[in-house]
C-alpha cells in the first residue's frame, strides 16, 4: 500500500501513462492512526523530483528486468538461497503502476518479466508511454541505463516526499 501512494503521487504529478518506482526504505511501516510528515520523509528519503520520460514498451520491460536481476533463480527450496542476489537494496528494485505483469524467478536474468500488459492488451515493444521516474532515475542512477536520454515530456520541481504529503492529506 505504501508503494501504491508513491505511484498515485508520481502519475499524478506528471499525469502519467505509467509510474515506475521503488520502495525507497523497505522496512518503513506506518503505524495505524494520524500520518505525520515525518512518515513520509521516512517513506522517501531522497530530494527526488519527478520526471516524466517518453518510453517504449521495449524499454519499460528493460527497466523491470534490470530490477527482476537483483533476485536470485527460484528453484523451489532446492538450495535454500535467498531470494535477492547479494545485498539487497530495495531503492534499486523498482516496479511499476499502471500496467500489469508478472516476475518469472524460474526463468533466467532477462527473460523474467512474463505477460507486460497496458490496458488490459499485450504491450508493444514499439509503444510509446508516458512515464513518470525519478530525476535520479532517469539519469540511470542505480544502473538504470536504459533510462538515460530518453526524451522528458514534463518536470516537477516539487520533491516526490512533498508530494506524497499532499497524497496522505488526500487519503
């Protein structure tokens, strides 16, 4: 629920086709009860704006399977090896809101992404959506190379914990 506020914040701030982001600190939880700012300082602790990139179908897959290679194969309990690969860090496993798919850790590292849907069909390699990022993402800050150059159609100066405050008042 936590990293849906944060893809509500992001498409709508750029209204957006699609929001691609990560669960910044992945033992943040929010208490039952008011939400203070301080919880979505903790939720988002970076000075991240919002960007919102011109990408193809073909790249959008590119970046869930840059976050889809931070896991290990899944081999059902053979090994007993963990799920991520090394140290997990879970500002670089992002995931996206606005189209639908599922992770494959049976398959190998760039074969994972199975069944990358926009609005309910298939997505295209070909085509092009409106998606919202991070500044440091689409610099391709955490290895997200795919991201770098590709074309902004819009910038928020806002910082992204500033607009997931205005999303918590919405709430």
């Amino acid at each position: 629920p936590l990293l849906d506020v944060i893809h509500r914040a992001q498409m709508d701030a750029g209204r957006a086709d699609v929001s691609l982001a990560p669960m910044f600190n992945t033992r943040v939880s929010i208490a039952q009860g008011p939400i203070t700012v301080r919880n979505a300082y903790t939720l988002c602790p970076f000075e991240n704006t919002v960007r919102v990139l011109e990408l193809t179908g073909e790249d959008l897959k590119a970046a869930l399977e840059y976050g889809a290679g931070t896991c290990t194969g899944y081999d059902f309990g053979r090994s007993g090896q963990p799920a991520a690969a090394g140290v997990f860090q879970g500002f670089n496993f992002d995931v996206a809101e606005g189209v639908t798919y599922s992770v494959d850790l049976t398959r190998p590292a760039g074969q994972r992404i199975r069944d990358l849907a926009w609005r309910g069909r298939p997505l295209a390699p070909g085509k092009r959506l409106r998606v919202a990022v991070s500044n440091y993402r689409m610099n391709g800050g955490g290895g997200f190379d795919m991201l770098k150059g590709k074309p902004v159609l819009s910038s928020s100066e806002v910082p992204t914990r500033d607009l997931l405050v205005a999303e918590f008042r919405r709430l």
